[in-house]
C-alpha cells in the first residue's frame, strides 16, 4: 500500500471495506491476511474508523463490525438522488397502472444511480436493482438507454471505467455488440432488456429529456413478451409526463 498521509486514507478505506465484506466479527489478524499488510497498520486504520463512527467494536465477540456512519452515508445519498413527490406519484401510477416494477435512475458521473422504486410482492422486479447503487449500464434497459444518449467521447470514458461483466448468458458484454444495440436504442428512443441482468427478468425504458435520467419498468420475461407495446407505450408517456414536470 501506499505511504505518507494519502496512503493512511487508502488503508483506512480498504480496512472498511474488509470488515464490510467479512462481517460482523471480524479480527484485525483476519483483515491483516485479507489486505497482506502488517498487523500494527492495521490497529491504528481500526482504532481511527471506530473512534469516527464508521466501524464498532463488538466486545461480546471480540471483533470489528461497520459503524452507524456509513448508513448516515447512505441515507444522505438516498436523499440526495431522491425525485420530487410528484415524480414519485408518477411513478407509482405506472406501477399501479401496468402492473410492473417502475424505476427513476439518473446518471451519476460515470455511473447510472437508481433513484427510485416503486414495487411490490406482485412486481418485485430484478432484486439487484437498489436505491442509491449503480445499475449496470450494459445489462440494464434504464442504463442501456442512458448510455444511447452520450457522445462518443463521453461514452467511449463511462465504458473504459465500467467493466461489462456477463450477469447472465444473455449480457452484452462485448463492447461491439454494445455499440450495435445502442444503435438500435437511438433509432428507438427506446431500450429493451430481456434477461440480460436477471434470467426470467426483462424490462423497457425511455430517456427523459436532456438524457440524464431515465424512466422503466421490468415484469418477468413471460409477460414482457406478451405486453411489449403496451409497456412500451405506458413507459414512453411516463418518461413524456416526468419530464414535464422536472421540466416545470
């Protein structure tokens, strides 16, 4: 790892990571064995993060878990991306209208963050997809129609950052398919996604204007085949009335 006071930072993060991904409970000698770095280094990364809030110390088992602090974190960023209640309202008349998991995703930076859902027991959509995390912009129609909307330049950047992992055997995960079927999304105005992030999963969506923010719905992909047009045409109008109203 890296030295001098950036380096500290760069421990501190990985160590925060470590505990995230082993759990509640874990030592500091099995974060050492996890991260290859000497054990003193990394006492003083927990003992900084526990006295910030970001990790705790579980006496009961002898070992770290993540603090309060990061769901502080996450909760300001659900905040942060959170649309209007209008837009929530809209959303959840398409839900409600269509019977279908009704997704808000904007673009982030180099990612497309999932700003709202509005689902149910009956129409849970791809569970992968959460508030607050990217969605996968090559295995996802709100991503794909995202992607669709930028310039070579800017795209060529996203997809030099982003890896086109295979979710599935239907992914796309070449970057000359990719390109093939943004085309396609761009003739459309609209893009499709059939059991590309999820088997049994496939969904539609639509850019709204300015293409920093997109509008879908996913049903499984039985009934997707059977109601294309009509969810197409709910997500369309959908993606037309959020618009209007960001718009207002």
């Amino acid at each position: 790892m890296t030295s001098g006071q950036g380096g500290s930072l760069v421990r501190a993060l990985r160590v925060l990571e470590a505990v995230s991904a082993l759990g509640d409970g874990v030592t500091a000698k099995a974060i050492a064995r996890r991260l290859g770095c000497p054990l003193p280094t990394v006492y003083r990364a927990l003992g900084t993060l526990v006295e910030e809030g970001y990790l705790v110390r579980l006496n009961a088992v002898r070992g770290y878990g993540l603090g309060y602090k990061v769901a502080e974190l996450h909760r300001g960023l659900t905040t942060q991306v959170r649309p209007s209640a209008a837009v929530r309202g809209l959303l959840h008349e398409v839900h409600d209208g269509v019977g279908a998991a009704a997704y808000l995703a904007v673009r982030r930076d180099v990612d497309v963050v999932v700003a709202h859902v509005d689902r149910c027991a009956e129409h849970p959509g791809p569970l992968g997809l959460r508030v607050g995390e990217p969605a996968p912009v090559h295995a996802t129609a709100l991503g794909k129609v995202l992607l669709a909307g930028l310039g070579a330049a800017e795209l060529g950047e996203v997809l030099e950052r982003t890896p086109l992992t295979a979710y599935t055997p239907r992914t796309l995960s070449d970057r000359r398919g990719l390109d093939r079927e943004l085309q396609r999304i761009r003739a459309a105005g609209a893009a499709v996604e059939v059991e590309e992030f999820h088997r049994g999963v496939a969904g539609v969506a639509v850019a709204l204007r300015g293409a920093t923010a997109a509008v879908g719905v996913a049903v499984s992909r039985a009934e997707f085949t059977a109601r294309r047009w009509e969810l197409e045409h709910a997500v369309r109008e959908a993606a037309d009335r959020v618009s209007r109203v960001l718009t207002a």
